[in-house]
C-alpha cells in the first residue's frame, strides 16, 4: 500500500511542480496570456498529437488487443458521458456544461493511467494499457468534440459541422494515423522517431505551465462549486460505479486492475487545452484538473486496498 502511495506520488508530484511552476512564472512576469494561448494552441495541434501518435505507435497489439476489456471501456466511458451531461444540464449554467462533462468523464489515461498500469502489471500493463489508452483517447475526443461543440459561445453545434470538428481534430488525428503504422509495423526512419520524440516531450510540460499561467486564487474560489462537483464525479462516483460494473460481469486480475486504474484516472490536461481552442471556460478547467490530480493520490490507494483486500485484483 506504500509502495503504491509512493508510485502514485512519484507522478502526481512532478504534474503539480509543473502547474505551480506555471503560477510562478506568470507572478515573475516572465509569460503573459499572449504565451498561453500560443502555447496553448501548439500543444494542441501539434505536440500532443505526436505524443498520441508514437504511444499508438510502441503498443504490441498482437498481445494487448483484449475486445472484451476494450468494449467494457468505450462502453462506461459513453455511459459516464451520458450521466455527466444529464447532471450538468440539471445543476450547471449553460455556458459551462460543456466544460463541466468535460472534466468530469475524461481521465488522464495516457499519462497518469498509463503509468501506473506500468507501474502494477509491467509489460503487460503497458502493453493493454497502451491501446487502450490510444482506443479510448478516439473516444474521449469525439465526445468532448461534440459536447464544447454545443456549448461553446464560438462554435456552430449543427450536425456538420460537429462532424467536421471531429474529423479535423488534431488528437483524433494522430490516433487514427497510427493504427495502421501500428497494425502493420510500418517502420519509420530512426531519426523521424527520435525527433518526434522530442517533440512530444514537450507536451505535458507546455500543456501544465499554460494550465498554472492562469491559474488564480480568485478563478479557483469562481469555480470552486462546480469543479468541486465534478472532481467527486469524475474521483468518486463514476469510478466506484465503472469497477463494480467490471466486476459484476467478472472481470478479475489485471483486468479489472487495468480498468480501475483508467477509471480513476485524474482529468486529462487536454481538457484544458480543448477548452481554450473553443474559447470555453478553460478557468473552470484548471479547477477541475487541478482537484482531480489531487485526489487522485488518495482515491487511488483507496481503489487498489479494497480491490486487494477482497482478493479480485
């Protein structure tokens, strides 16, 4: 249980140095919001992507395709999804809802879910982990696509160009494109891996230190009640409802510990950098990253006890 603590803190640690990093160097004057939505857009459209791309890219899908791990994922994930959006056009304003479903249902899976997949299971845990990450991210866009689309105050939301937003959304982009390089190990030259490599690594340090340049004591305690609510969805309810669901249809081993851990998964730094590209709420976003990767120190340890503790995992 330590041992695990101290995993999930080894990865939670370096994501808040770079948030606060982030609120320092704004105090210091050394970025500006101009450097924040540029940034912001580069991760967008280009780092992140790239880094989606060469993850698809590494999987081993002869040994981690699992259709049955797979489809019970898409499927909670659409159903979380549902149940967010329901909630939000109860309680939320109009203009935040999208920004609300957001953060709610999408986790960081292919970084932090990943990690600590790796972190249980190895080889394995990386290699399911992988594709299901890269199978689950397609999901994840497409669905935040549609709902800052019908939300957003600069967006059409009309069924066309929903479609387009989505097919011309740099994260599907990089997902799909990978799949065949992956299915047929298509290789590409070594120095094309290398620097794309490095350019990926750009992106969860770019996409944090934008997150903290505008992250504020007054945005925080403005969108406290919402991103409150829906950190204890995204930490607390959907998660406990997805691994019992799981286990109920007898999911058991790494399994079911693979698909706790994506479901608890803090919400992804993407969903900042989407809220910015449709000119949403992205205050409203930090919050809700912010208080998700917090908790998921906790709530994690928590999942994997009972889950050992009753002997399924």
């Amino acid at each position: 249980m330590f041992a695990l603590f101290q995993q999930t803190l080894g990865i939670t640690a370096p994501v808040f140095a770079m948030l606060f990093l982030g609120v320092l160097l704004k105090r210091l004057g050394w970025i500006d919001i101009t450097f924040v939505n540029m940034a912001s857009a580069l991760v967008f459209k280009g780092t992140m992507p790239t880094m989606l791309f060469l993850s698809i890219l590494r999987a081993d899908l002869s040994q981690a395709v699992k259709p049955t791990v797979i489809g019970y994922f898409v499927l909670a994930t659409v159903v979380s999804f549902l149940v967010a959006w329901v909630w939000a056009i109860w309680r939320c304003p109009l203009a935040d809802r999208g920004i609300y479903v957001q953060g709610a249902f999408r986790g960081n899976n292919g970084i932090v879910g990943l990690a600590l997949a790796t972190s249980m299971y190895g080889d394995y845990g990386l290699s399911l982990g992988g594709v299901l990450a890269g199978v689950v991210i397609l999901v994840y866009n497409t669905l935040a696509a549609v709902i800052l689309a019908l939300y957003s105050p600069s967006v059409k939301s009309d069924a066309w160009s929903i479609f387009k937003s989505i097919v011309s959304n740099p994260l599907i982009i990089g997902v799909v494109g990978a799949i065949p390089f992956a299915y047929w190990q298509i290789g590409l030259p070594a120095w094309v891996l290398t620097s794309g490599q490095y350019f990926a690594q750009m992106t969860l340090p770019l996409a944090l230190i934008c997150i903290g340049g505008t992250l504020t004591l007054g945005m925080l305690r403005d969108s406290g009640t919402l991103a409150l609510s829906a950190s204890a969805m995204k930490m607390i309810w959907l998660p406990v409802l997805s691994t019992l669901g799981a286990w109920a249809l007898g999911f058991r081993g790494a399994d079911l510990g693979v698909l706790f851990l994506y479901f608890a998964s803090p919400t992804a730094a993407a969903s900042f950098v989407m809220a910015k590209a449709v000119n949403g709420n992205h205050q409203l976003a930090s919050g809700i990253i912010v208080m998700t990767t917090l908790a998921a120190a906790v709530t994690t340890n928590v999942g994997i006890f009972v889950l050992q503790w009753g002997g399924w995992i």
